[in-house]
DNA sequence: CTTGAAAGTTCTCCAAACGTTCGCTATTCT
DNA sequence: AGAATAGCGAACGTTTGGAGAACTTTCAAG
C-alpha cells in the first residue's frame, strides 16, 4: 500500500505525462508535491517502482512510464449517468467511465476553432472547438472540412448531386447552400467530435 | 521515451506537415524551436527517427514522415487554426495545440449524458456528453445540474430571484423557466465543458 | 553541363540539466 | 526505544543538446 506522499508523487506524474506526453524529471515531481530535494523525491519514485506502479528506462531522462494497473483510467472521467429534466438521474449500464482518448484522440486528427454561426443547427457555435479526422473523401451527408478553389475553408454538410455537383449545406435556416463542380471542392478532412468549455 | 525537446520537435514537425502538406526543413524545425544551429536540430531529428516517431526519405529535401505510431500516451490534438466560411484557415497565435486534460478533467469532474432537448438553445443537444464539476453553490447565471425536491435532476441554467427564490431557465424556447423557493432545490454540480462524438 | 544556393550530415567543444548515492536530521507510528 | 517515512543538501558521473565549422548532397537556373 503506498504512503500518503508515495501517492502524491504518483498523481503528480500521471498528470504530467497526460498533460505533456513525457514523464516529469525528479525536480519537477518535487515541484508539484513541494520537495526541495531531489534525493528525497528519488527515495519516493523508487518506492513506486519496488512496489510495481512505475518503470523507469534507465540511462535516460524523463524515462519513467506508468505500469498498465497505473496507467488505467488516466484520461477517462466518471461517467455518472444521464440526465434528463424531471427525472433522477439514472445510471447507465454497462458504462461508468468515459475514457478521451478513445472519444476524441486519433492518428490525423487535429483541432480546429470554429467562427461562425453556419452550423449552429446541430450544435455547433462560434468559438467552439471541432475535432477532424483529415481525408480526402467522404460520404454523403458527413460534415466536412471543404477547400473552395483552393482558397476558402469551410465547415459544411457535404452532398453531392446526381449531376456530379458538390453541395455544401450550412445547418443554419437563414444560409443557403452553395454548390460547385466537384473539381472546385477539395476536402480536407471530416468532422469527428466536439468539445466547448464554459469556463 | 521523449524527452521535452525532442517532443518540442516532432509537435512542430507534425504541425508544419498539416499546415503546409510537406515536411519542414531543419532550419525550419529550429527556428519553430527556438534552436539556431541545423547540427542540434539534426540529432533530435535523428533521435526521433531511432525511436520509431520518423521515417526519412533519404537523399531528398524535406524527406520526413510521420509514422503512425506518432501519437500516443499524449491527451493533446494539434490545433491548426481557425475556421470560417469563405477565408482560408488562419493560424492562431501563440496555440499550437490543446490539452484535452486543461480543457476537460479536473477534480471532482465527472460526465453526464445529457436526454432532451431542454438546452438546444446553447448548444447542448440530446445524446451529448457534459461535463460537470461537483460544487453545491454557483453563481447567477451558471449552468448547473439541480436537484429538485430530492428527487428530479435537471440541467439548467440558474437565476436567483429578489425574493429568494430560484429559477431554472431552459434555454429552449418553446419551454418555460420553473420557480421554486430555495429549499427544494439542491445544487450538485457546475457545467464546465461539453464533447460530442460524430461517429 | 556548369554553377551556386540551400539543405542535409558529421564533427568537436562545452555548459546545463539530470539521475544516483550518501550522510545527516526530523517526524510519526508501533 | 526502534523502525519506517521523509526532507535537505552535497558530490559525482552521465545525458542532453546548443553553437558553429567543415563537408557532402540536392535541386533549379543559366
């Protein structure tokens, strides 16, 4: 069983390493548990590793890594359950945790902050931020990163026409949809998650 | 393991090959790094290459390549830019990526599903995931997970009355705001951030 | 084909940061 | 009292990586 300090030190490097990608060096873990002395925090890092929560990469900075039982539920939160007006909140079977990474992280995929109301119909607003996935095709009716001429970028509903037409719908009533020759539309990427913060 | 140089690198690299189709030079890397000299820059390239994050192309400018194992262990998305209808994407100062652990976790921070349609009006649609931060007062005008009567959640938006009284505001129109004196209703938690998943 | 600029490669020098170990001391629990 | 847990600071060798010079390769313009 670790100590109280044993598992400040441990909190201290999982949060470095999701938050950086890397594991933290010793004055760093001293830093965010209030340690001056890296010998001490050594002692401690130790502990973890004798104990089976760490592995350390000798002869190597930043080369510790959180063992599988450690790493587990890194970058997941508590999934409580749904929330629905008038009712209790009820649990949700099968699943109590969401993990981010699988929600939202992948290989090509990148952020990008949305101007703009032309989406507001499903949700999404200005200053949100939207998750893509880069391609360069898609599907009827997904939501797309479209290049025009080479030129203006947009966040639109793709569909394309029987007549080799590309149309790229806004999801907001007061906004028509444009459409061009496919050899004008060049996509970029689709649309895979979303995210906002209130705070 | 990386170290935080290195990482400094490949997170430009990854970003030049998005931003522009084609990898950066060296000089390229060590301007986005901060690094003068093309002899540094080339062993952290070469570092990452050893490890598995590089391929080269060689005997050709601008020959590097991303594998797919590129990404891993990190809870960040390079973010590219801002995206508006009818301007191409434009970079945003100063980021150059967000950490879904500053943007999302947290303490006390757990998940809820949200059913209905009670708050379209911002944004928040059925089936989306919100996050909420556990905290029994807030503020006028939070968004905040009530309890009414011990008995009925909801998620609304909070408005006290002169009176004492507390509303809770749906921000969809075709419904209307309840009023309850104080004592029935019971804060549990504050809306700190919202993620939906398109696939 | 020649030429020159830009890019990549390899090298040495050197400073700063890092991990490790040690002796000493203080506190807490049994 | 004894053991376990921790903190501090210093010493030592190792790793990282910045600077810059010298050299080779790539590529496009003349």
């Amino acid at each position: 069983m670790l100590t109280a300090q044993q598992n400040n030190a441990l909190a201290a490097i999982r949060d470095h390493i999701l938050r950086h990608g890397h594991a933290p060096t010793l004055n760093e873990i001293g830093a965010a548990i209030g340690v001056h002395s890296k010998g001490a925090v050594h002692r401690l890092v130790q502990a973890l590793i004798d104990k089976g929560y760490l592995q350390r990469e000798s002869g190597s900075w930043r080369g510790l890594r959180l063992t599988e039982t450690a790493a587990e539920g890194t970058a997941t939160l508590p999934l409580i359950g749904r929330i629905a007006a008038g009712r209790p909140i009820e649990a949700i079977a099968g699943e109590e945790s969401i993990n981010l990474a699988d929600f939202l992280l992948g290989p090509r995929r990148y952020a990008l902050r949305v101007m703009g109301d032309s989406m507001v119909g499903i949700g999404i607003l200005d200053g949100d931020t939207v998750i893509i996935e880069q391609a360069d095709t898609a599907r009827n009716g997904e939501i797309v990163v479209a290049l025009i001429d080479d030129q203006e970028a947009t966040l639109k509903r793709l569909k394309r026409g029987d007549d080799g037409s590309i149309a790229l719908i806004p999801e907001n009533p007061t906004m028509t949809p444009m459409i061009y020759p496919a050899h004008r539309v060049r996509i970029q990427g689709i649309l895979v998650g979303q995210l906002r913060s209130y705070r």
